[in-house]
C-alpha cells in the first residue's frame, strides 16, 4: 500500500503515524505517573504530631477550644482552626483551607504527619482533605465527632421547609447530595490514615445517628461505653467522657476498641 503512495504522501502517512505513536505512549507515561502518584504510604502511627480541630457547620469555635484546651492539658499541640466566612460555604473549600492549616502546622513544629479532628460537619471536611487536598499522605489520625458521613434529615427538612435558609453547606449534607455520594463511594476509608468516628444515639442534629458510621473505621457510640451518657450533639466536644475517647485515640498506641469495661476509667 505505502509503495503505491508518491514519495511525498509516503513521508506525510509515516510522519502522521509516528505522531500518533508518540501521543499514545506519553499517554501511557502519564497514564502510569498518575497510577503511581495515587498510591499513598501511611505515616508513621506511632509518632503524635500537632492536633487541628475542625469545627462544625457554622463554623463555631467555642467548643472545640474546650476540647484543645483538654488534648493541650495532656501535652499535645492542639490548635482550632477557623473556617472561611461564616462556616456555611462549600465544604470542599472548607477542607482546602484544613490543606493550608496542615502545612503550616508542619512547618511550624517540623512533626511528619498531623492528627485531626472534625467535629459535624467538621468530620466530612476532614474526609475531603484526606480525598482531595493532600491529606492521605500527612494525616496519621482521622477522628469524627457527630459527623454526618451519610447526611441528615435536619438539612433535607430545611431544603423542604426553609430553601432559603439552607446554604450550600446545608445543601451538601442532605443524604443523597452529589457530595456525598461521591465522598461514600467505593471505600470511605481511603489509605492514609486510621480512622475513628464517636457519636452518639441521642444525636438530634445528625438524624439519624449511625449517619456517622465510617465503614473501614473504629465506630464508637459513646453510649455502648458508658451506658448512662447523656451526651447529645451539642455537647461532644466538651463531654469529659468523650474529651478522654479522643485523647486515648489520639496517642501513640494503635487506635483502641472500647467498651462498658471501659467507662471507669474514661470517666475518671
């Protein structure tokens, strides 16, 4: 075929060719630089760097200061970071802003990896930085507090109800939105870090409760350890039981599963 072909239309069919074979191997490269770049290697779970605690929807930092001032009491460096505006924009631009705080919390104390905690809607933003921000890679720790892993009733009631009175924020943490879909699909434990999601069952804000169980996490439900707890959404970040779960999650030792055997000494 090529030899019917003029010398010039020979040079043009061959030149062509080998273009397109060039583009498909650095296809190939890239296809296998991204594959590689995806993999994460854990850091290292027995060396505590600082603490970031990420607030809830809102953005209110009262009372995980309460919290800070708990984990700074058991030698830890603990700092609250504030979210972007009022707390009610996007969540992935919330967990941009954890990315940023994560830096420079390094930077700051030289440590090799970071631990967080997010508290409500906290928790998801957490996830996103882990998913999108670089976090798999820096995070040791990954603690949720109430958070709506898989939505809440409270914010579909106010997409029903009051439209208007539900910003973005709200609007992603309906069960079903886009973002959570995709944050839940496939595995909602990521490599990177070791995972534990507390809540509680007398949760009124994130409906229903087990909204926060993590698949591939440690699940603890502060009322499966200490069976009289009254704790509800409001009051996790300054529980005195809770406050001592996530110290205990957050030490050098392996993430622990706890039980009634257990409240004792958390209560003390």
């Amino acid at each position: 075929m090529l030899a019917a072909l003029s010398p010039a239309r020979r040079r043009l069919l061959l030149g062509v060719s080998a273009l397109l074979l060039a583009a498909a191997l650095v296809a190939a490269g890239l296809f296998t630089w991204r594959a590689v770049g995806t993999s994460v290697t854990p850091v290292a779970q027995d060396q505590p760097g600082p603490v970031l605690l990420i607030p809830g929807y809102g953005g209110s930092t009262v009372a995980l200061e309460v919290l800070a001032g708990e984990l700074r009491d058991e030698g830890r460096d603990a700092t609250v970071v504030p979210l972007a505006g009022d707390g009610t924009g996007d969540l992935s631009a919330q967990a941009e802003a954890l990315a940023v705080a994560a830096e420079a919390a390094l930077a700051r104390t030289g440590a090799p990896s970071v631990d967080v905690v997010g508290y409500s809607a906290g928790g998801v933003v957490a996830r996103l930085w882990v998913r999108d921000f670089g976090g798999a890679e820096v995070a040791r720790r990954v603690v949720t507090l109430g958070s709506p892993h898989h939505g809440t009733t409270v914010a579909e009631l106010a997409v029903a109800i009051v439209p208007d009175e539900c910003p973005l924020a709200c609007r992603q943490l309906v069960p079903g939105s886009d973002l959570l879909r995709e944050l839940n699909a496939g595995d909602e434990t990521p490599p990177g870090p070791a995972y534990i999601s507390i809540w509680t069952t007398l949760d009124e804000v994130v409906t229903p409760p087990d909204s926060a169980r993590l698949d591939g996490a440690l699940n603890l439900v502060v009322q499966d350890i200490c069976t009289s707890s009254q704790v509800p959404h409001g009051s996790l970040p300054t529980d005195p039981v809770v406050s001592s779960i996530v110290a205990l999650q957050l030490g050098q030792g392996a993430p622990e599963a706890l039980s009634t055997a257990d409240c004792q000494r958390l209560s003390s």
